[in-house]
C-alpha cells in the first residue's frame, strides 16, 4: 500500500516528462479530474485544480473536446466526460480484464470482509493503486506513511516495501527479485554496491508458500491481508488485497479470511482467462 488510500506514484516521474509527454499527462490528470469531481468545469476551475498553466488547460480540453471524449457548451464556457469515454474505457476493460469480472471480484471480496479492497499493480521499482472499493475502513484524516517501494532498504536488509508488494514479488523468480533490486539500486532507492538479500528471498518465499501476505501495523490501528492476482493478458503483476481495523482475532481469523480471498481470486481468474480466450477466438 502507498500513502492514504493507497495512492501509489513514483516521485519524480512527472517531474521527468518533457514537451508532448508533459502534455499527454496533462490530458490524462484532466481527465481524472472528473473522477472526483462530478460537475461541469471550467477551464479555469480545472487548472487551478490541477495546478497547470490556464493557456495549456484549455489547448488540452479543445483538443479533448474536438476528439469528443468531451463535450463543451459555447454559453456556460463548460466541459463535461462524453460518453465516448465510457465506451473506450469499457472496450478497454472487455478486452484485457474480462469485462466485470474485477468489479465483481472487489464487490465479492468486500461483502466476504466488510473491509476496503484495493487492486495494485508493480510500475517499476513502484506499487501503483489501480482500483479500490471502499468498505467499513475509512481513511485517517492525517497522512498515513505507506512506503510505495516494491522493495525497500530498511534496518541494514532489502525488504518488501509492503504486503502488497510481497504478494507482487510472489510472482517473480529469485533471478527477477535480484535483478529488481539492482534496478533499486540504480535509482537510489538502496544503497549501492552488494548487499545481503537472504531475508527478501525468504520473506518473499514464505508468501509464495502461504498464497498471500499479512501486515499488522502497530503505530495505527490497521489490519492487511494481500493475494497474488493473476491476469492473462498483463505484462506486470498485480495483487488484490483488504484494508481494515481489527480485522483478525486470532491466527484461525486469519486463515480463513485469506482463504476466502484466494477462493474468490481463483473463481473470477477463471472467469478472466476465460474471456481471455474467447477475444482471442474472435
């Protein structure tokens, strides 16, 4: 997990992008926007949001709206989503993640555990938070400190960063592991030069053995549990997990509610390479 609601982002890539690229994610944080915030928007009101200069909000909301992922009214000088999005997006989802099926498995996953359930994904050296639903976990109003590292550097030894970089890192090899972490190390994220690994192969061994990994944390009151989530047509690994207070009482709580998980990931993989399989046919 990352910080808050899990928000996992590499620091420093935006910082990196230059001319169109700068640009290409100035269109997609517009187009998030109106994830949050479910109201017709001025340019003005998306680039003070945003924080992006007011000239290239409104060239990116034009060429936007020209394309039709937008629709613009010439009297209010609004912009609103058009459904052209929901159809690509839908598209998008039909041919790479089963049409529903990974709504469906958060939605199942919540009502088992009532608590909050996220998907992630590693991007680099990086666990991203792609999707979550909520449950009976509400977020802290103060900044929680999530490391958003697959792998970590801490107490003189490489580590997960997370629970749920452990349940990604079950799905790579030792080699791919070792290889990650030189990546690390080129990014400044550890320290250079040779450094004891044995404790991040084990940690990372014990979650393949057990099928998903636990955090427990002690300075808030929070409760984990994350699982390898495996899809048929993804170049990275993701993993699916729950947040929560009190989760668990005991070690038998625990059992049973990461096989209830796993059984739920099983059912829907199914359901996903299945679909998987027909787009290919067709």
């Amino acid at each position: 997990m990352a910080q808050k609601r899990p928000k996992f982002a590499h620091p420093g890539a935006r910082d990196a992008a230059q001319g169109g690229v700068k640009s290409c994610l100035r269109a997609l944080d517009i187009l998030h926007y109106f994830t949050t915030h479910a109201a017709p928007a001025r340019t003005i009101d998306i680039s003070e949001e945003l924080g992006i200069p007011n000239s290239s909000a409104d060239e990116i909301l034009r060429a936007l709206a020209s394309m039709g992922y937008l629709t613009f009214n010439r009297e209010t000088k609004r912009y609103v989503p058009s459904y052209k999005l929901v159809a690509t997006g839908r598209g998008i989802e039909r041919n790479f993640f089963g049409g529903d099926t990974i709504g469906e498995l958060l939605h199942e996953i919540r009502e088992e555990t009532g608590a909050t359930v996220y998907v992630t994904f590693q991007n680099d050296c990086w666990v991203e938070n792609v999707a979550q639903m909520r449950g009976h976990w509400q977020t802290p109003d103060d900044e929680i400190d999530f490391p958003t590292e697959v792998i970590r550097y801490d107490r003189d030894r490489w580590q997960p960063g997370t629970n749920f970089a452990a349940a990604i890192l079950a799905q790579h090899s030792n080699v791919e592991i070792i290889k990650l972490v030189t990546r690390a190390q080129q990014l400044g994220i550890g320290p250079r030069g040779p450094s004891l690994m044995k404790y991040l192969v084990d940690r990372v061994a014990q979650t393949r053995a057990k099928g998903f990994a636990l955090c427990r944390r002690n300075d808030i009151v929070l409760d984990s549990i994350a699982v390898p989530l495996q899809l048929p047509n993804a170049v990275s690994p993701h993993a699916v997990g729950i947040v929560g207070e009190k989760l668990f009482e005991s070690e038998s709580d625990i059992k049973q509610m990461a096989s209830a998980m796993q059984s739920a990931v099983m059912r829907h993989r199914a359901r996903l390479h299945h679909a998987s399989a027909a787009q290919s046919v067709q």
